[in-house]
C-alpha cells in the first residue's frame, strides 16, 4: 500500500474587512502583512498537487492547516486548488490543524467541515477508517481556538480513541495515528515545538506507548523528519513539512512524504523541492515495524 502524507499547506488571503478583523485573526492578518505571505508561495501549489498526482497513491492523508486564519475563502481555494487530487473521498482522509479552527467563529459554524467533512468517516472525533483489512487511520482533533498555538486531546475524545483500539482483535495490525500535534520532535525542532506543544502531551504518548507499533502522521512543525521518540519504542513519527514553505536556509525543504507499507515493513521518501526541481530524500528504508522483528530492518 502507498499513501501520500501531506500537511501545512497554509493558504493565505488578505482580508481589511473589518467585520472579520478581531481578536486573533487581527494577530494573524497582521503577521501576513509582515512577512509571513511571503514565506508560502501560492504560486508553487498546482506544481505541488501534480507532483502528488503523479505517484498515484493508493490513500491521500492531510494533517491540517490547510488554511491560516479560517477564512471561508482560504478553505474555498485550499478545496479548489487540491479538487485533482479530491475526485474519490474514500481514498482521502483530512484533519483539522490549528489553523483550521483559528477562530471561535470558525469552531463554532464548522468551517472545517463545511468543505473538507466529507474526507473522513466523520465529523466527530475520534474516528477509525479502515484502508484495507490491516490497516486504518485513527484520526484525532488536539486543535482548539486559543489564543496561543498550543492544542490539547480532550478528555472524552481521548477516553474514546482508547475504547476504539482497547480489544486485540479490533486493533488494525497496521496502525497510522493521524494529529496535527506531534507529541514529540526531533532534538533540533522541540524548542519550537515546546511554545505550540499539546499541553496534555505527555499523557498522550503514556497511551500511545501502550499502542505497540505504529506510524503517527503530523504537522504544524514546519520541517520533514522521520524519527522513533525514545518514550514510545513502537512509533515511527512522520512529519511532511510545509509544502509552500520558502527555505532559503536549505535545512527545511518544502514537500510531503510518500509512504510505502508491505505486510510487516514500512519505507518513507521525502518529495523536497530544492529551489529548482524535485529531490526524492529517503527517510526510511525497509523498516520492519509492523513484524516480530519490529523495529529491524527487512531481510534483502
């Protein structure tokens, strides 16, 4: 099975409406006005979309973000600039970022939903979606409308995602944990990630420790990685970056991640674009995370 891990892709739109300039969208239209428009190009996503076209993956997976501040015309043009990739809802599976749910208004009328519910089993959290008889996607919503970005798995969401996977038998032998908050980052990004963490994050991973081996798809971090937290031996946390993203530092390159699972092994390539064309990074190669062996590389 190939999967298409993608993430962040932040739509933007100015907006001097004045209706709609309060609280922390003001924040956040003020931040595009000084600078960060300039740090996503726009005019890279239709390149960007038939990149991922291309690989003809079996399931698309979007962990958030697709707008910046919620407006109704930023999900109006995230939907209509990935329509190519959208023509067959039980392939594509969509959750929330913070972003998504930047405001109280965009909470409360459902702003998410009204254009990208259709892309999961359903519009209430957590949700179970079986891709095939061994493997699914538990999707959880750890976003809230707060004045910071910080986000938080609420209590009965979290009680409910351990009910749906607490009997052996219904557990998918290939589990993708699917959250726009990373629980953990690698050593160079968890200074960033510690001022926008999930508050309840430690409680989180205690749970997801007891999960046994399984991929968790992330964003909201803006930089790829691929890496085992040490206080959960079974993950393998997978982040796409920032499709968009400029990087003329060189050390976050813009992209997503193509996944590769076999019956006991999983490998990952980053799709990164260097300035100029393509590069295909791999990430992992022929993990067998999923077998007895979990957590060895697969025999050649």
């Amino acid at each position: 099975m190939k999967l298409v891990h993608l993430s962040d892709v932040h739509i933007w739109r100015y907006s001097l409406n004045p209706v709609r300039l309060w609280g922390k969208r003001a924040v956040g239209m003020a931040e595009l006005f000084t600078g960060r428009a300039r740090r996503f190009r726009l005019d890279r996503l239709e390149e960007v979309v038939g990149r991922i076209a291309s690989i003809e993956a079996d399931h698309l997976l979007i962990t958030g973000d697709l707008t910046t501040t919620a407006l109704r015309g930023e999900f109006d043009q995230a939907r209509s600039a990935l329509e190519p990739l959208l023509d067959d809802a039980d392939h594509v599976s969509v959750i929330p970022g913070n972003h998504d749910r930047y405001t109280a208004h965009s909470v409360r009328t459902k702003a998410f939903e009204r254009v990208f519910g259709g892309f999961s089993p359903s519009d209430r959290y957590p949700w179970l979606r079986w891709l095939d008889e061994r493997t699914a996607i538990l999707g959880l919503d750890a976003t809230r409308s707060h004045l910071s970005a910080t986000g938080r798995l609420p209590e009965a969401q979290f009680l409910h995602a351990q009910s749906l996977l607490q009997e052996a038998d219904r557990r998918p032998r290939r589990l993708i944990v699917a959250c726009h908050y990373p629980v953990d980052a690698p050593p160079p990004y968890r200074n960033e990630l510690r001022k926008k963490r999930m508050v309840n994050a430690d409680l989180v991973a205690d749970w997801l420790r007891t999960l046994g081996p399984h991929l968790y798809c992330c964003g909201h971090v803006h930089a790829a990685w691929a890496f085992r937290p040490e206080e959960i031996p079974g993950q393998l946390c997978l982040n796409a970056g920032a499709p968009l993203l400029r990087d003329p530092t060189g050390l976050r390159p813009p992209g997503f991640l193509e996944i590769d699972l076999t019956e006991q092994s999983v490998s990952v390539r980053h799709h990164a674009w260097t300035g100029s064309d393509w590069s295909i990074m791999p990430m992992v190669t022929d993990l067998r995370l999923f077998g007895p062996a979990a957590g060895a590389p697969a025999p050649s």
